[in-house]
C-alpha cells in the first residue's frame, strides 16, 4: 500500500473511531472537513520517510503516529483560520471551518482534533505501551507550550518577537516532531533527527511566504498577499523572491546532509529533495530549474 | 500534606515545567490567569477521594491525573467563556481569559492547557509505562468526541438535543472520569466506578442550574441568571427550585449507593455528602438543612 493511501485510512479510521451516530452531527462533519480531502500532507509524508529510511516495520504504530502529527496540524489551521486571527474565508480551496459551520463549531472542531490526536496515539500503540510516554512527549512538545504551535501563535500577541522564535515554533516544531517521532517509533534516537526537520520546516515556511508573494490563489487555495496585509515576518519580505528561493535550496539541502547513517539515507534524500520541488510555487520553481 | 495542597502543588508543577523564560509571555500568563487561583477543584478532589478510597499509594501518579482532569477542566471554561459561546465576562470573580487577555490568547491558552494535560500524564506516568494508555484513554473520551466536553458543548450547535445526553457529556463526562480514573490510578476496574462520577457530576449541573436562578453573581463569581437568557435546559427550570433540591440530594444519595466495595468506602461516602452540602446555593442549604 503507497504512503498516501495509508496516511488517508489512518486518519479515517481514527476519526471514524470517534465519529459515531451518538456524536453531535455537525461536530462531526466539521471535523471532517478541517481534514479532508487532503492537503499536501507533508508532515505525516515526511514521518513515514524517516520511519521508512530507519528501517521500521510497525506500519501500524507509524501510521498512527503520522496520522496524530496530521491531526494536530488540521486542528491549528481551524484556529489559525478564526475571525480572531487570520480571518481567512478559504482553506484547501473550499471555505474555512468557521464560514461552512460557524465559528462555535470551529473552536470545538479544533478542540476535539488535539484531543483526537493523542487519543489515537494511545488506542494505536497498544502494543509497544513503552513507547507510548515518549511518542507523547514529542509531539505534544510540538504543539504545546513553551516552544510548540500553540506558543508559536501566541508571538504574534506580544510587543517583540524575534520572526526565528516565531517560525520555528509556529511552523517548525510540527516538521521537529515528524522527523523525530518518525525515528522514535523505529526505535531511534529521536534527537539526532530533529534538525532534518527543522531545516525542513523552515525551508517549507519560505516556500509558503514565497506563494503568499508569488502564486495565485487557486493555485495556493487560500488568500495570498496576507502576510503583507497582516504586516507578519516573511522570508520573501526580508530576502526579497529570488534570496528565498536560494535559502529554500540551502536548507534543504542542510537536511539532506543533516540525514543520519540510516538503512535507507539515499531514498530518503531523494525524497526530500522531490518535496522541495513539490513546494515551490509553479512558476519560481520553473524559473529555478 | 492535604488533598488540596496536593492538587495545587501538582498544578503548579505541571505549568512550571512548561511555563520557561523561552515561552511567549501573555500566553503564561493567560494559563496562569485560567487555573489560578483555585476554583473549587472539585473534580480532582473528587479523583484523589476515590484514589484514595481504592487503597492507592502512589500519589504521584493520581496527583498528576487529577491535575490533568483539572487543566482540562480549565480550558473548558476558558473556550466555553468565548464571545461565541457563552461571552462570558467574569470567571472565578475574575475577568474572563478572553476580557483580560484578548480573544486569540483565549483560544491559544485553551489549546495549550488540553496539550499540557496529557503532556502532564506521560511525563509522571513514566513509572507506570502500561498505565499511561488506559488512563490517557478514560480522561481523553472525558473531554473528546463523542460524548466528551466537546461533544456536550457543540450538542448547543443542533437544531434537536436531549437535555440528558447534552449535560452528560456537557458536566458528567469529566466527573466519570474523575472517579473512573481514580480507581483506575489504584489499580482498580475504571468502569465500575464510572456510574458514581456520572450521578455526582448530575447533581453538580442541577447545583449549577440552582445557582444560576437563586445565587447571587458573588457567591459564584460569574454572571446569573445566564440560562435562561441562552435558553439554555436547565433542571431549576424544569422542575423548580424545591423539585431541583429534591434532585440534587437524590443522586447525591444515589452515588453514595453506587461505591463499589473498597477499602476506604464509608469515608468516600462522607466526603461526597459534605461536597453536596457545599456546592449548594447558601440559601438553599440553610433551607435544606
């Protein structure tokens, strides 16, 4: 079964798990569109990678552990996207969780994905409870205070931020724990792979202020131009388009060569190096090839 | 040291652990602002009553559990006092996180205390590695999909509820696990503790209801009279406030029956018969008496 298929059964199988006839209707379906169809998937994608290049065979604790990253990360985009923040109308192409359901729904849908994802880790590692704490850790790590998502969006509520702090924990720390969970349920050292997902992440940021400057908004399935608007920090507003193009190519190259002695370091690189071309706005990366 | 020194000291530890000079501020402060100072914790006393009444000797562990039931706990007032929930002014003779923070930092604090909450459980259950999953598991359907808090809350978002399912996931879901989870920290079968936690839980919404139409907003330190302004079910308006007491007592009662055998069972039943006394309107207690 290819990567996709298995992170898409993943994440229905845990939704359907909760989603049962008893469970308030509209709850259901709004959480169901915060998740599908799917987005890119890049971070259950690159968690399956580095399971995969460590050589693991549990693809069911894998599997789980990606779909847990993905869920975490539809939960902060239904936040993300509140009248109280972004405001954004559009996601994925189609209205944002509020618009379709109100803004009640959104808070709750949100609410009830962070819940999900750790539920799920916990129904799916049953068989490894040992690895259980630690998985936990790591990803919660990466949502959570002091330097996960959830703090990440809190820096745009303060006087100062340094725009490092803000992106590495905003957009970063999700990529972090992708790597280092990927590793960690293949029974590697989870900290040694932190830093292939940092660069990553970062390169992944530039890549979506480079489309918020240079692609459409079809093409993006959401508004561009607001980091401009919402005066937020941004790769392209500081390095201008071209020198965000050249640091998206260095960092990902930084993670490649960041990849540790692994059974299977070569497809792994060339794994990464394929989703490097995936991000990038059509038109840049033409430009760049 | 007393049951109530302990849930705080547990609390404390579990936002001082992510709290660190490296995270955002206002939202530390907003955490801060959304557990102390004490409510009544009465779900975490209700946690270390049965804890203790099953014969448990590892404090640490149902001290953390309890602390999580209560974090989770206070990120439910928090989103439920949202502008587009209740708009709330007032928690806990405060202002609400959202009037004294803003309304992303309310969002943001919520998020960040669910995530802390089993953050907190996988980080004190590392003695106990096989527990973690049945009692991440018990608190995570207290508060998730599909008969969780959540649940309860976006039951407000259907055009058709019963009153029952809505204040058995709404209230009763956290009180279930508060004694499902106690017995379970000791050792004990979670489920047949749940029934005592659900009639407690049941009497603390019709002591809510009683509340919101015969005390006053200092008493209970948020604004009355709400429910019927919402239209929200209500048992005070269902069955009046005398047939509302009679209530209230009979689960009380109910829930004394339902203690299975266990070590220290007669003085459970004394602690959740001085609980009802409190959680009554002063008023009506003194009437009641």
């Amino acid at each position: 079964m290819g990567v996709a298929t298995r992170i898409e059964q993943a994440l229905t199988k845990a939704i359907d798990t909760v989603a049962v006839p008893s469970c308030p209707p509209r709850l259901v379906e709004a959480v169901r569109h915060a998740v599908f169809p799917a987005g890119a998937r890049v971070r259950p994608r690159l968690c399956l990678a580095v399971a995969a290049a460590c050589g693991h065979g549990d693809d069911k604790a894998a599997d789980a552990v990606a779909a847990s990253i993905e869920l975490l990360h539809c939960a902060s985009l239904v936040h993300d996207d509140l009248p109280c923040f972004d405001d954004s109308p559009m996601r994925r192409g189609v209205p944002s969780v509020h618009r379709a359901f109100g803004e009640p729904l959104a808070v709750l849908a949100g609410d009830a994905l962070i819940i999900l994802a750790f539920e799920n880790l916990a129904r799916e590692l049953t068989a490894t409870p040992e690895r259980l704490g630690p998985l936990l850790l790591t990803v919660g790590a990466s949502v959570g205070m002091p330097h996960g998502i959830t703090a990440g969006q809190a820096w745009e509520c303060e006087p100062h931020v340094s725009v490092e702090d803000y992106h590495r924990a905003k957009t970063g720390s999700l990529f972090a724990a992708a790597t280092a969970a990927g590793a960690q349920v293949a029974g590697q050292d989870a900290e040694l792979w932190r830093v292939v997902g940092d660069r990553i992440g970062e390169a992944y940021q530039v890549a979506d202020d480079l489309r918020d400057v240079a692609a459409s908004a079809q093409e993006v399935g959401k508004p561009v131009g607001r980091d401009a608007v919402l005066n937020r920090p941004s790769a392209a507003g500081e390095l201008g388009v071209d020198g965000a193009v050249d640091r998206l190519r260095q960092l990902v190259k930084g993670a490649v060569d960041a990849i540790p002695p692994c059974p299977g370091s070569d497809q792994l690189a060339e794994v990464l190096m394929a989703e490097a071309r995936n991000i990038m706005p059509k038109g840049l990366a033409q430009r760049a090839a």
